[in-house]
C-alpha cells in the first residue's frame, strides 16, 4: 500500500503477522496506516498463504521467517522506496525481529501479543491444557498429516516451522534458549512500545 496523497510522510510500515494469521487480515489496518500517510507492507510468512511452499519439507524454519521474510523485506524497502521503516509486529513478528540481522535498521517498533511460548508462564489450570494440547495432540496431528492443518492454528503452517516452535515452547526463554539461534536483540536502538491484551 503506497501513499501517494498529500500527507505522504516518506515513511514505511512494516507489517508482520502473526504465527497462521495471512495478511488479509491486516488489510483494513494498512489501508488506515496509508490513508494516513505512511506507505504500508503486509506480507505472508513462508510457507503460509500466498507465500507457498512445501508444507511437509522439514527444512523450513522458524527462524527463516526472521533471515528470509523480514530481511528481504528491509532491503526491498531500502533499495527501492528509500524510506525510514517503522515495524508493527503481531505475535510471532514480535518474537522474529530479535533474530532479524537487520532488525537494528528499524527506526521505531510496535509489538502487539507477543510474547513468550513457554508452557509454565500460562497460569494455573490453563498452562496443562496448552502442554497437552502442543506436546500430547499437536505431534500426533503432525505425524498423521505431515504439517499443522488450518484447524489447528486458523491456517496451515509448514511441520519444520511447527515443529521447532514446540521444542521452543518447552524452553524459558523461548528461541533464545536454542544455541543455535543468533541473537540481534542487543543491536536493536529503536524506541519500542509493547501492548499486551488479555
């Protein structure tokens, strides 16, 4: 979505989704953000919508939509609309920029439920529903299908995503446990405003 009114702020947003969650969900918001006067992005994760790949090739990683998805997006940005990127992130988006090479590109940040997958944060009776429910059912579902159908999250995701997302779910501090995970987090200068709903 490119500004091309009379309040063009020569400003980029960057939209990332969520884990499952397509981009036309976030149209009506990006058409706002435009209507205001920022040029908008949405986009989908790889392997989900209209970004298709093999959902049963265990090679696609979760990580990838931080050094594929997210840094492409920041050099198209740069090399062609030449403009400041601010960068709103729902769920996951939030939990891959801290694993984004270029995240420290990012003039401001707005990160909306993201939080950490780890089970026992979940308050009491719900974190044994959500251990069960990934780690008990989740497997079973993947072994039977060979990805994570759309009744499971929304929309399909590929099994290497799904599959090393629950491995993080068992960890405290999530990706950031996983030594084979880089972290950018340290490099990222920009203000950052979190809102969490309940």
């Amino acid at each position: 979505f490119k500004n091309e009114g009379q309040q063009q702020k020569n400003i980029t947003v960057l939209i990332s989704p969520a884990m499952a969650v397509l981009q036309r969900y976030y149209k009506s918001f990006a058409e706002y953000i435009c209507n205001k006067g920022y040029n908008a992005i949405t986009f989908d994760h790889i392997g989900t919508g209209e970004s298709p790949f093999d959902l049963k090739d265990k090679t696609v990683r979760y990580e990838d939509w931080a050094t594929f998805d997210i840094e492409l997006l920041i050099e198209w940005i740069e090399n062609n609309l030449h403009t400041p990127i601010y960068y709103i992130a729902h769920s996951a988006g939030g939990q891959i920029l801290g694993i984004t090479p270029s995240a420290k590109k990012i003039q401001k940040i707005i990160i909306i439920n993201s939080g950490i997958g780890y089970w026992k944060f979940w308050p009491f009776p719900i974190k044994f529903y959500y251990f069960s429910a990934w780690h008990l059912l989740l497997p079973v579902i993947l072994k039977l299908y060979g990805y994570s159908p759309s009744f499971v999250m929304k929309e399909k995701v590929p099994i290497g995503i799904i599959k090393q997302w629950l491995v993080w779910t068992k960890k405290k501090r999530f990706m950031l446990d996983d030594p084979a995970i880089q972290s950018y987090v340290d490099e990222i200068t920009a203000d950052v405003l979190y809102m969490g709903f309940t």
